[in-house]
C-alpha cells in the first residue's frame, strides 16, 4: 500500500526533523507537513505543507479525506512549562487535539502516533528503573494531560480497534530546531550558550538527574514502533522508553573534556518542582523485547555530536 503520511506539529522541535527522516524514507511527496504557524519557504520548497489548527475538527478531517492519508503522527502538544502557565488552553490542546486525531483515525482507519511523556509519572512513582505499569499520579498540568491521552489511546484501540501507537518520550535534546517550555530544554540551551558564550546559567539543581534521549534516537524509535507489525505492539496505552540519564553537572563536565573553560552555575527555579516529581531513570525492556527497541546514543556521543553541529551553525 502507499502510504500518505500526514505530520502534525511539522515546524516543532520534534515534528521538524520528522518530517525530513520520513520524506527519505517515503519520497516527499508522500509526507504532508502541518502546523497551526506558517512554514517558511526553504520548508514549503521541500514538501507539501498544510496551515492548519489540530483543534479545528473540520478541516483536519477534509485534508485527511483529501488526501487519501494513510497515518498521522500528531505532535501538537504544550510542553510542562507552558502548560503550568496556561492550564486550561494546556488541557484543551493536548487533550482535544488527540481526541479529534483518534476520531479521525477510527473513521478513517488510520495508524496513529501520539507522543506521551516522562512526565506521565508523579512523586508517588519508584523513581529509579521505573517500570511499564506501576504507580502514576502526575502532578503537572502537562503529565495529568499525557496520562489522561494514555487511557484514550488504550481505549479507542480496545474499543475500536484503532490502531494508535505511543511512546513516553524522556527529555529529547536535538540542534536543528528548539524545543519551547519544557523542563528538559536546559540540556539543549546549555550546548547553544557553552559554543555562544562558555557560560550557563542552568535553572535546575546540579544533581538532578532525568532520563534524556538524543533526537536520532528518538526518531528511529517512533518510526520503528510505527513501522513493525500491529501484533507486535502489546502496549497501546504508551511504552516506557530509554537511552541515557544525567544531570546537568555531568552534562557540564562532558562539555569541559570539548571546552576546558565552560563553566556552569545553577539558579533552581519553579521547574525544579516539575523535576523532582519525575523518574530518574526509566526501565523500558517491553519496548526492546516487543519491538526490538535499542539505542545509539549515550552521554558522550551525544555532547560530541552537539557540539560539533551547534559549532558548525554558529561558523557559518
Ligand atoms: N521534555 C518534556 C518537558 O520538559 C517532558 O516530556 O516538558
């Protein structure tokens, strides 16, 4: 069958390089871009590209319909941050947003992938090696949301039949396109101001450790859990998933061995709370067992290839 793949949030940090991976894989033809911002014209040049609002039922159905689209990934969401700021518009976004797509994808008989989060857990969870199925009371705006899309998922595939497939993404630290408002993001600002200016200010504690993925990983991930046989796919609420977990000092020191003089200091605020209330390190063995999921990324390629891209933008 050919596939039309239609990605929704295409101009976020994620949605960006998911679109270029896909339209390697499938031809750019076949990977309609979408986001509720107006792309640019280097993006417009590279592919079909919708402006569109997830929220807007109508429309999303007509371009699906339109478009003979055979799978969605739908990556609009507010991020912790942003979310504690504007709670309601957070909950109407990342919740009604996902309801439509898998409305859409149950009359349409569409693949569906929606990304939840580490953040799904709360401080009543075991922090270290957290399991698939354990204790989950979030205390964020962002992660009772995710939790909440975790039940719908499960419950439009045991209902329906709806085949929708789901990851909970760690912090994901990437150079092509910033993240905005989650408490993660330190791990990506630390990079740009190391290169910029051989300081960093972080706004977490130097211990606090959390699960991090590098984007590679992150993409080969949700397109292999997109790709492999529907039978393979024994979690449709959201699997666990893992690479590496670290704080910001051991963030730093690995920035030292690149820039002997970068110094890092730390200035906790408001999202240390979101922090300390999420796991340290994520025990994701369904997803390597099911799907055969394994990573390529740890701390130190991770700091080399950062650093190496970030140096090469701030050159040119
Ligand atoms: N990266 C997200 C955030 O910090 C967590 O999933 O909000």
């Amino acid at each position: 069958m050919t596939e039309t793949i239609l990605v929704i949030g295409s101009n976020g940090q994620i949605g960006s390089e998911l679109v270029e991976k896909l339209r390697e894989d499938y031809g750019s033809n076949r990977v309609i871009a979408s986001d509720v911002r107006e792309a640019d014209a280097d993006t417009k040049a590279r592919g079909p590209f919708i402006q569109m609002d997830a929220l807007d039922s109508k429309q999303v159905f007509d371009a699906v319909k339109k478009n003979n689209v055979t799978q969605i990934y739908m990556l609009a969401a507010m991020l912790s941050a942003t979310a504690e700021q504007k709670i309601k518009l957070a909950w109407k976004l990342n919740m009604d947003g996902l309801l439509n797509f898998l409305d859409i994808a149950k009359e349409e008989k569409l693949k569906l992938f929606w990304p939840s989060s580490i953040a799904v857990f709360g401080p009543t969870t075991p922090r270290r090696n957290t399991p698939q199925h354990t204790i989950m009371e979030p205390s964020t705006v962002y992660g009772i949301s995710k939790l909440a899309g975790e039940r719908w998922c499960e419950y439009y595939f045991q209902k329906y039949g709806v085949d929708v497939r789901s990851l909970r993404y760690p912090g994901l630290i990437s150079w092509k396109t910033l993240p905005g408002g989650g408490t993660t993001d330190y791990a990506i600002d630390i990079f740009h101001e190391a290169v910029k200016n051989k300081s960093y200010e972080c706004f977490l504690e130097a211990d606090t450790m959390l699960p991090m993925m590098y984007m590679e990983d992150a993409l080969r991930a949700t397109i292999s859990l997109m790709d492999v046989d529907a039978s393979k796919v024994k979690v449709r609420s959201s699997y666990n998933l893992a690479a590496m977990s670290f704080t910001p000092e051991m963030l730093a020191t690995e920035i030292q061995k690149h820039i002997p003089d970068f110094t890092c200091t730390y200035k906790p605020d408001i999202r240390q709370q979101y922090a300390d209330s999420w796991p340290q390190r994520i025990d994701d063995g369904e997803a390597r067992a099911d799907w055969g999921w394994s990573h390529d990324y740890d701390l130190s390629h991770m700091t080399e290839d950062m650093l190496m891209h970030i140096q090469q933008t701030v050159v040119h």
